[in-house]
C-alpha cells in the first residue's frame, strides 16, 4: 500500500465518531490560541495608553523673569493633557502617593514649586536645574514604569527645550544689544579718528607751511631787494610799454587807412612786442602775490620778535650799573653786561624792522584792493597782449578787431603804469625788516614740531582704537527677531532624531507575529502527533519500506498543518487585521514551515517515543529562547546566541519579518533552503527509525515510560 493511502486510512480514524471529529477540529484550530488570540490581546497596547490611569501634581508657583511671566508647570501640564499619553488625573501630592501605593494610579507625575523658578534661574547670576518628580510602583505593573521613564523623557527634553529657548533668546537679544552700543562706540571712535587725522594733518601742514616760511623768510630780505628792484624796472617798464602802446594807438588811430599795409609788413614785429608785455605783465603779477602772502605774517612775526627781545633786554640789562663795582650786583641773576649794548641794538633793530613790517603790511592792507585792481589789470594786460601776438600776423586783415584791441591795450598799460609806482613805493619800505623775521618763524616752526609729534602719536592711538572697535563690531553677532528664533531654535535642540524606518511595522502585534505564528505551528504539529501515531503500525507490521512509513506518518500531519495555516492567516487577516506585504509569499513559506516542523515533530516522537514529546516541548524551548523574537539575541547569554544559527525557528523568524514587513528576500531564500534540509533530515532519521522499529525488542514490549 502507499504512503498516501496509509496517511488517508490515519485520518479516517476521526471520522468514525462525535469525539474523534471534535479532537480534529480542535487539532486545527490550536494555532489560533497562540498565534491568534495571544497576539490579538497586545494588538496594540501604545495606542490604548490613555486608558492607564495616572496621577499629576502641578504644584509650580511660576516665576518672573525679564519682566515676563513664566508657568513651566502650567504648560508642561496643558502638553501632556494635549498628548493623551495616559489618562492625567489631576490630584494633591498626598493623594498621588496614596494613589501609587494602593494601586489607583499606576504612577505619579509632580511638578514641584519651585519648577519654575529654577528654569528662570537660568537668565541670573546662580542658574539651577528644574527637575520633574516621578513615582513608580512595579508592583503594580513592571512594563507601565518602563513606558512612563520613556515618555516622561521624552517631557524633561521638551521642558529643557523650552527652558534653554528663553535663556538662549535673551543671550541673542544681548548679543544685538552688545552689537550696537559697540558700534556706537565705533561710530564714535571713527569720528574721532577723523577729528583727530584732520587735526594731525593741519599740523603737519603748519609744520611744512612753518619750514617753507622759514626758509622763505630767510630769503624774504633778497627777495623783497629783488622784488623792489624788480618793481622800479616794473615801473620804469611800464611808463615805457605805456608810452609805447600810447604811442602805437596813436598811430594806429590816426593812420589806420594807411596802417594796412604797415601791418602786413610789420606783423611780427608787433607780435613780439605784445609777447614782452605779456611776460612782463606775468612776473609783476608773481612778486604782488609773494608780497601779499608774506607781508602779514612778517609783520606779526617781526613784532613777536620785537617784544621778545624787549623782554629779554629788559630782564637781563636794565638793572645793570654804570659802573664796575666790588658790591654784589643788583642785575638779574646770569646777566652779561658786555652782552647789553649788542642787546640793545638788536631790539632797536627789531623794533625797527617791526615797524617797517606793520608800514608793508598796513600798505599792502590798506591798498589790497588796488593791489588786486592792479592784478586784474595785469591779468588784463596780459591775456590782451597774448590775444594780440596770436592774431599779429593777421592784423591787415582784421584791422577794426586790431584798433579795439590796441585802444584797450593802450588803456590797460596806463593803469599798469600807475600801479607799478605805488607798488615800487610800498616795496621801498618794506625790504628793512625781512632779515628778523626768520628768528620768530624759527621758534614757531619748533613749538609746530613738537605739536605734530603729539598729533601723530594720538592719531595712531585713535586708529587703533577705531581699528578694535570696527573689527569687534564684525565680530559681534546681531540677530533679527527671525534670526533669533532660527538660532535659538538650533541652540535650545541642536540635536534632533532623523527617525526613518525602512519597513515599519504599524502596531505591537504585526511585530511580533513573525515570532508567535512558527510557535502556534509548532504547538499544532506537537499536539496533532499526541493523537496521530508517528509511525503507521499496520505498515510497520506489514513490513513496508522505512521510506513509506515515514511518509504515511508525516503526510496526514502535513495536511493538517496546512489547514491550520490557512485558518491561521485567515483569522490573523481578515479578524485582527495583520498586512503582510507579500501575502502569498506568507502563506506559501509557512507551508513550508508546518512541513518542516511537522518532520521534526515526527522523527522525535518516531525515535524516542514517550520520552519523545519531553524533547519537542524542550527543542520549543529552546528555539523561543534563543530565536530573536523579542529582543535581539545580541541581548541574550552567550548560550543562546551560539545555538542560535543551529534552530529552524531562527530562520523562520527573519524570514517572516522580510515577508510581513517588507524588505529584501535573501533571508527568506536562505530560510526556505535550511527548511528544505531540515525536513528531509527529519523524514530520513524517520525512515531510519521506522526501520528499527520493524524489530521488536523487549524494551518496546515493556517500555520504561509511557505517557
């Protein structure tokens, strides 16, 4: 007979009463207390976790800090009420320990008084640490602590957050605080910097101008005895250029029917003429301006030197007697009497020069403005007398323009000529007292030294102060308010928790069914070969093949485990709503899997007999233990990891986990092959012990144990 037929005549067994047909059904649907009704009972705990009765004490007073009102207890109690974590019940302290004690709560929230002091303290000179009170009691259950330190973490980093967000915003506001007074303070300093840089320019300007009138006045004596002579030739020159173009406007304007022939003959002539009054008029106009520049400040220069040397006259000479005498002298203490007369002389000198000094300076003042009439006219002059050299050569042929020209030439010259005479009388005076003005421009230029030394010195110091300023200005951070927000955000929780998962599996249950279902399997096989005989007696006595008797044991077993699959995946589906990602590939691996196990099953219970079902509840065991179902078998003892890869449940429970949740199928593909293995060990240890169970033996015929 085959094994098919062997295993159908083992299942007609059940069908032959009421009882047989219940223990059937029962066989079938024992998968669904393990891998249905357990996994249905923690479906999805976390989403229920209001329903844990809690107890809050909110006994925080708040604070005031920066003027601004702080509650933390308040808002860390409206947070939680707004999470629906647990189901808060707002009590006194005293009532949340009784509470936690007798089991009403299952544990205790408390926000002491001070909560909100201690976060303000923050923002003073002696910050503290705000804590949250916590009451727990394991006695009443262990996982509802655990679930509380997790979430009640998750509460002391958003209080901390929010907390560290006022402080680091008030630091912020500092900051922009501390940026603009020192930019102020910069502004400051740069104005000063320019003050004083304006200030150390015009002192090395009256340094430079104080050398250059030094130098000058040393030359102002040649110069004004040049300038003077210069001014005689001037006026002699100028009568003469006077008289000439007197002399030509005349001629032109009495001959000019004839003169157009002249003109054309004598062009020139003309032109040059008109070039020499031209550099003429050009060097008077140079010495009226040297001698307006220089007269004021010689004349103040030469009366400073004046008192100055009256003053030391005065000081060292005037008590002087006539006449040697052995009797202590009444003279000014370091007086030389020989040093008097040449003293005297010098200030008289001075004062003379003085005096011919305010005489320049009162002329040149008093006549400035026919001084600037006779520069004007000199310009006049000039620029006319160029006018004419440039169109001399073509006078014939614009003689009218010509006429006009020479007519305001000829009047020009005249002025000049006036002019030139009463400077040449002002220069007369003025060359006496030149040679004492150097010693005062000397003095001046000295004092300007020591003035610019002090300025370049505190220009630097300015400098580098505006330089600081200006440099910790760009140092120091200044935050809008949306700037501020943005870093106080980073700063209060610069570190968040990029969580991604992969395969996400959406509640308790759908993550723990890859590891409940192979249990449920293994009960079903375990239990189904309590009823069913692992090894056909009547094929045993018969004498079948080993082959054949193992198969007849273990297809009826099979079949049965294939319908608790299908039942199994049905109710876990379509009643607790289990999403398996790859649905077909689920069910067509537990196939597998209940075939698997079902060999197993068999071959213990084939081989050991009685004793046989001891090791298959032990090999469960091992296998829950030791198949990361729960926590990673990392977690666990050394023992159990190295037993870990040698157990079919270990392979199931990864494959089942890519086939529920999603992922790449290589576990899957390695699991199916370790199956594959295990079931045709399984069968052939089977067929093995079929064989020696073909021979009776007296320990068969009175077994040491029966169960």
């Amino acid at each position: 007979m085959r094994s098919p037929k062997l295993a159908a005549l083992e299942l007609k067994r059940f069908g032959r009463g009421k009882l047989p047909r219940a223990a059937l059904v029962a066989i079938l649907l024992l998968p669904l207390l393990y891998g249905a009704l357990y996994l249905w009972s923690f479906w999805d705990p976390y989403g229920r976790l209001d329903r844990i009765p809690v107890a809050l004490v909110n006994d925080d007073k708040g604070a005031t800090a920066a003027g601004r009102k702080i509650a933390a207890g308040d808002e860390i109690t409206r947070g939680l009420r707004e999470s629906k974590v647990f189901a808060w019940h707002e009590v006194s302290a005293a009532e949340a320990r009784e509470g936690v004690e007798d089991g009403s709560y299952y544990l205790s929230l408390t926000m002491p008084a001070d909560l909100s002091e201690r976060i303000a303290s923050s923002s003073g000179d002696a910050p503290e640490t705000g804590a949250l009170q916590v009451r727990t009691n394991d006695a009443n259950n262990y996982i509802v602590g655990q679930i509380s330190r997790t979430v009640f973490s998750e509460v002391r980093t958003a209080a901390s957050t929010n907390a560290s967000r006022s402080f680091l915003d008030r630091i912020f506001i500092s900051f922009s605080d501390i940026h603009d007074a020192t930019a102020k303070a910069a502004k400051g300093a740069d104005e000063l910097k320019g003050g004083i840089g304006k200030a150390q320019k015009g002192s090395k300007d009256l340094v430079d101008g104080l050398k250059t009138a030094k130098e000058g006045s040393g030359d102002l004596a040649d110069g004004l005895k040049k300038l003077g002579t210069g001014a005689s030739d001037l006026d002699t020159g100028a009568q003469q250029v006077a008289a000439g173009t007197q002399s030509l406007a005349d001629k032109i304007n009495s001959m000019a029917g004839n003169v157009r022939p002249y003109l054309k003959d004598n062009g020139k002539t003309i032109g040059d003429a008109a070039r020499l009054v031209a550099d003429s008029s050009q060097s008077i106009r140079d010495d009226l301006g040297l001698l307006v520049k220089a007269a004021p400040g010689a004349a103040t220069k030469a009366r400073l030197a004046s008192d100055e040397l009256n003053s030391l006259y005065t000081e060292r000479c005037e008590n002087i007697p006539a006449a040697p005498d052995p009797a202590p002298s009444t003279a000014s203490p370091g007086a030389d009497p020989s040093a008097c007369p040449p003293l005297n002389r010098a200030r008289t000198a001075a004062a003379d020069v003085a005096a011919v000094a305010d005489d320049v300076n009162t002329l040149v003042t008093n006549n400035k403005g026919d001084l600037k009439a006779l520069d004007g006219r000199l310009a006049a002059l000039q620029k006319q007398a160029k006018a004419l050299a440039e169109h001399a050569p073509k006078l014939d042929e614009d003689l009218e323009t010509a006429v006009t020209k020479i007519n305001a030439l000829n009047t020009g010259a005249r002025k000049v000529a006036e002019g030139a005479g009463q400077l040449h009388t002002g220069l007369t005076d003025a060359k006496k007292g030149s040679a004492t003005l150097n010693t005062g421009v000397g003095k001046l230029s000295t004092g300007a030294d020591t003035l610019d030394g002090g300025l370049f010195k505190l220009a630097d110091g300015s400098t580098e102060l505006a330089g600081g300023l200006n440099d910790g200005v760009g140092k120091i951070p200044d935050y809008d308010k949306t700037d501020r927000d943005r870093r106080t955000e980073v700063m209060a929780d610069p570190v968040q928790l990029a969580s991604r998962s992969l395969h996400t599996a959406p509640n308790y249950g759908t993550g723990f069914a890859p590891y409940f279902i192979p249990l449920s399997l293994w009960v079903g096989a375990m239990v189904a070969y309590m009823l069913i005989q692992p090894l056909n007696r009547r094929a045993l006595a018969a004498g079948a093949s080993a082959w054949r008797i193992a198969l007849a044991g273990w297809l009826p077993v099979a079949a049965i485990g294939l319908l608790q699959v299908g039942a199994l995946i049905s109710v876990l589906h379509w009643a607790i709503g289990l999403e398996m990602a790859r649905a077909a590939g689920t069910v067509g691996f537990l196939a597998l899997v209940t075939c698997c196990f079902t060999a197993i099953v068999q071959w213990l219970n084939a081989r050991f007999g009685p004793a046989g079902r001891i090791l298959v509840l032990a090999l469960l065991m091992l296998q829950l233990t030791s198949a990361g179902g729960t926590y990673p078998v990392q977690t666990s003892p050394g023992f159990f990891g190295a037993i870990h890869p040698f157990l079919p449940m270990s392979y199931v429970v990864d494959a089942l986990r890519r086939l529920i949740s999603g992922g790449g199928l290589g576990p899957v593909w390695q699991a199916c092959a370790v199956l594959a293995a295990f079931t045709a060990g399984a069968l052939a240890l089977t067929a093995l012990s079929a064989r020696r169970k073909q021979v009776w033996t007296l320990d068969r015929l009175h077994p040491e144990l029966s169960l």
